[in-house]
C-alpha cells in the first residue's frame, strides 16, 4: 500500500484594497476539507471552531500537507471538492 503526502486544494486571492497594484497580487490561500458524515466530504473556506473539531470525523486544515494511504486518497478525489491526483505527491 502507497503512502501519500496531500496538500490541500488552494484558491487565489488578493489582498483588499483600493490600490489598483493590489489587484496583481495573488496569494494562495488553502481551503480545508471536512469529512462528515463518514465517506462524504465538504471544501470550507473558513470552517468554525464546531466543524472543526465537533462534527467532523476527518479534517484536513486549509494549507497544510498530510499523510494519507491509497484508500483516503480514493475517497478524497471522489468526494467532488475540487481535490485531483494533483494534490498527491508519493512518499512509498
């Protein structure tokens, strides 16, 4: 069985304000994924302090990278919240 680094999906954003240069910047911000309930998942882009540690069984927090085995990877892709065979990098 493979292990996989995931990193979350991301969305590009600039920063606010008037300024018409501040409309070339954009930063990539992570969107987090919830599981719940079990084998369904949701793309939050800022979750509450209750989906994050309540309600969902899975978290995978906007920006960060975990570790996942081949059949969380399955699920993650087929879950329809933007995740691809992109967001996989192979560990073993």
């Amino acid at each position: 069985m493979a292990t996989w680094t995931f990193r979350t999906p991301t969305v590009d954003e600039g920063p606010a304000g008037l300024d018409p240069l501040f409309h070339r910047l954009k930063l990539a911000r992570g969107i987090t994924i919830l599981e719940g309930p079990p084998g369904t998942y949701r793309a939050v882009r800022f979750p509450t302090q209750d989906e994050q540690f309540a309600s969902a069984p899975a978290l995978y927090m906007g920006g960060h990278e975990y570790v996942v085995d081949d059949a969380t990877k399955a699920a993650l892709i087929a879950g329809g919240v933007g995740v691809t065979t992109g967001n996989f990098t192979l560990i073993s």
